[in-house]
C-alpha cells in the first residue's frame, strides 16, 4: 500500500514540474498560475470530483 501512495505522490510532483515547463515555454508565470489555481486543484484533488471544482473554477 506504500508503494502505491508513494507512486500517486510522485506523479503529482511530475505533473506539477510537467506544468511549470509548459508554461514557462509558453510565457506564464508559474508562481502566478498556481497561486490562482491552488484553490481548484486542492479540492479536485480531495474530492476527486469535477463537477465539484466547477464552481471554483467559475469563480477565478
């Protein structure tokens, strides 16, 4: 089981460092990007739902 949720952390920390070289190449601070997308991406990360984060989403 710990190799399981040491494998779904260290994809989100690839994904996180796939992000910020996307959106270096394509202008974007990434500080400011995910300052601004923290509150989505935390609970669509907790709740595992999109139509939850929808509202988050909207809102920013």
């Amino acid at each position: 089981m710990i190799n399981f949720i040491s494998a779904l952390y260290s994809a989100v920390v690839i994904m996180l460092l796939v992000y910020v070289v996307i959106l270096l190449l394509v202008g974007v601070n990434p500080i400011k990007f995910y300052r601004k997308a923290f509150p989505t991406m935390v609970l669509g990360f907790s709740n595992r739902s999109s139509v939850a984060t929808l509202h988050i989403q909207l809102h920013i």
